[in-house]
C-alpha cells in the first residue's frame, strides 16, 4: 500500500496575469503583439479584391480630393512650390494620427472576447492599431520618396532625422489618445462617435492644405501657439524631411525654405517630450481603470 503523497495548500489568492507594467509588459510580450498585429491586418482585409492595394487607395483618393479643391479651385499650387508634396507629406503625417487615434478607440470594443478570455496586457489592443496604422504608412512614403526623387529632391540625414522625430511624435501621441480613449468608450460608447469629429478637425490644424506663412501673415505672433500643436509640429518636421530641397529652381527652393518656421527642431523635441508625458498619463488612466473592463464588457 503506497503512502499518501502530502498535499501543499498555498495560502494565497488567484491572481490574473499581471498588468501593473503597462507597456513594458506589452512589449515584454512582443510575439503575442506580433500576433495580433497580423490578425489586425488580416481581419482587416479580409474579403477584400483589392487587398493591401487600400493603403495606397485611401491616402491617394484624400490627397486627389484635396488638391483639387485647393490647389484647383483656390489656385494655391500657384503660390506654394511643389504644392503636391508638400501636401501629400501632411496627408502621410495626418492619416497616421487618425488612423491610429480612430482604431485605437474602437480595438477594447472589438477584440471584447479576447480581453475576456485571455490574460494579456490590455493595451496590448492599442498599441496593436498603432503598429497597424505604421505599417500602412511604409507604402505611402514609396510613393512621397518616388515623387520627390522626380522633382530633385536627395536625401539627407538631417532630412532623415526630422522625418523619424515626425513618427515619434505621431507614435507617442497617437497611442497616449488611443490609450485613454478606448478606456473611455468602454464606459461610453459615444467617445468613438467623439474621436471622429475630432480628427476632422486635425486635418485643418495643421499646414497641410495651407502653408505655415499663411498662419503666421493672419495671426502674427500668436502663431506660435499654433506650434504648441504636437501634430502640426509633425507635419512641418516631415515637409522638412521630403519637400524641402524638391525644386531644382534655385528662387523656388528659397521659397519653400521660408515656408519653415524658425527654430523647427526644437519645437519637434518639445513636442515630443510632451507627447511622451501624455503616453505616461495615459498609462495612469488606464491602470486606474482597465480593472472594471471585463464587467462593462458583459
């Protein structure tokens, strides 16, 4: 007769995984958000004909769209250089926020049986839509490089500097909204509704169908407060990188460079470190709540 094996009874409570770290945790995690960063994409084209194609589609048709009313019927491609790069730029910086913005609101909503189910870091689910809304940016800047290429425009490392300081701040910025407003539209539904009036305002809060002078010949001094604008910083940080140096006419080239604001660099590391503490803020709304997810999910 085999002797009775003692039984160890460990007095402690069962606990979910973790998710106090946050967004270490999440990135800690990076096969699962590898996973679930192709699902996105999948599910996101999914019964499509044209596929990965909507990602050159959607930019493109905004960017059609756009110049012809501005740059047709207000004749603004007249008085701005290469008016579509400097355009087309914007809409690359613009489409990346929304986009970020807009399905990081809605990815606790629509992944609602995977945060029930799974024990898993749930901003997980919004740095997933940001890195889905960066994938869909690499073919855009194919198409801006290839067009710039034409006008005469060479790359820089300066250039290179200001476009990825431009993604930073959209990646920071991007997932600090997303953050807190996907806890939000658990509790109300009518933050999604919210987020899309937002981002059409974006589009006219930065120089994108505009150019900065513009801003700064109706507004003067208090134009700098325009530049208190994280997006709008990003934007004239990517024109710098792609539009600046397009023009093979020397007066035209000048042109665009006065286009820029004094002091660019340092307003793109302002908005960074502002981007940065809004992501840490984000973070502290979303520990404080993310534990009453599951219950307003049934």
């Amino acid at each position: 007769m085999t002797e009775a094996q003692p039984v160890r009874v460990v007095d402690a409570p069962l606990l979910p995984a973790s998710h106090d770290q946050g967004l270490v945790e999440v990135f800690r995690r990076r096969y699962l958000l590898k996973l679930l960063v192709r699902r996105e994409i999948t599910a996101r084209y999914s019964g499509s004909f044209l596929g990965m194609l909507w990602s050159y589609i959607n930019p493109l048709s905004q960017f059609a769209v756009y110049y012809f009313v501005m740059g047709v019927l207000f004749n603004l491609h007249e008085d701005i250089p290469n008016f579509p790069l400097h355009m087309f730029s914007a809409i690359i910086v613009v489409h990346f926020f929304t986009e970020t913005f807009a399905a990081g609101t809605r990815s606790i909503m629509r992944n609602k049986a995977l945060v029930r189910k799974m024990a898993m870091p749930r901003e997980m689910f919004p740095v997933a839509s940001m890195l889905v809304s960066l994938f869909h940016v690499l073919p855009q800047v194919v198409i801006l490089v290839i067009a710039a290429v034409v006008s005469g425009w060479t790359p820089d490392a300066v250039g290179m500097m200001y476009a990825l300081l431009a993604i930073a701040v959209i990646m920071l910025l991007g997932t600090a909204l997303a953050l807190m407003f996907s806890v939000a539209n658990v509790f109300f539904r009518d933050f999604g509704s919210f987020v899309g009036i937002l981002t059409m305002y974006v589009r006219f809060g930065v120089p994108m169908i505009y150019p900065f002078t513009m801003v700064e010949e109706r507004f003067g001094r208090f134009a700098d407060y325009y530049l208190l604008n994280p997006i709008a910083d990003a934007v004239l940080l990517f024109q710098r990188a792609f539009w600046v140096g397009t023009s093979r006419d020397v007066s035209r080239e000048e042109m665009i460079v006065d286009h820029m604001p004094d002091g660019l660099l340092m307003h793109g590391m302002v908005a960074l470190g502002v981007s940065a503490a809004l992501l840490v803020v984000a973070q502290l709304v979303f520990t404080r709540l993310e534990n009453k997810i599951p219950e307003r999910l049934t």
